[in-house]
C-alpha cells in the first residue's frame, strides 16, 4: 500500500495484477487499484476532478484527466472518506503511476491533493525495479 497526506487529505493506493484480464504473450497487463481517501481536516470538501500520469517500463508516459473519479463527484465531511477500485492496461509488465486530485472546500477554494507514486508490477517482470 502506498499512502500520501496533503492538506489534511490522505490517499492510499492499494495496486494488484489482474492475472485474468492480462494476456502476457499479447503485451496486455492490466492492474486494479483500490484508493481511500480520507478527510483528516475540520473542513468539507468536494472531489472536482482527477489527474494521472501513467508510465510503462518502457518510460512511455501518458497523462488521463477527468471530472471526478468512477462518475462520482463526492463530498466528504470532516473524518469522512470514500473508496473505489478502478484499473489500468499496460503493453509493459511493469510501470509506475501516480497524480492528483482538484478539490473544492467549504467556501469554493481550489486545492490540489497528490496521490502518492505507486508502482503496477505483475509476475512476469524478470527484474523488476519497484
């Protein structure tokens, strides 16, 4: 698990290898990943929209953005949090990802929330670097 704090936010990302969504001897690897995020702060917030930076063993690079994240836009309260899973395909057995939220506040201030770099590694990386 990997887990970040920024502005009394916390992310924790939860990678796996989906071995039954994968085809290897096609260069196809997918991974879920199962994120919480936690408001450790005194204020509401709203999770606007998302922001990824996806990066295969090949150090090809590719950026995702959206609103909010599995077509939800939620709102925590103070000591509040939400969880979903969502996946990433690769072409590389291996890669890293890593991003960021844009949330609101109580009062509509904008505020950025990174999510911490977490590495996708599946079995059949000889000499896996994560």
């Amino acid at each position: 698990m990997y887990t970040k704090t920024t502005k009394s936010i916390n992310i924790t990302v939860n990678p796996y290898y989906l071995e039954d969504q994968s085809e290897p001897d096609q260069q196809h690897f997918v991974w879920a990943y199962q994120v919480t995020i936690n408001n450790l702060g005194k204020d509401e917030v709203k999770l606007k929209n998302r922001f990824w930076r996806i990066t295969d063993s090949n150090g090809i690079k590719q950026e995702v953005r959206g609103e909010g994240v599995v077509g939800e836009q939620p709102t925590l309260k103070p000591g509040e949090q939400f969880e979903y899973t969502s996946s990433a395909p690769l072409n590389t057995p291996s890669g890293f990802m890593s991003g960021h939220y844009e949330m609101t506040n109580n009062n509509g201030s904008k505020f950025e929330v990174e999510i911490p770099l977490f590495s996708l590694d599946s079995p059949y990386e000889s000499n896996q670097k994560h």
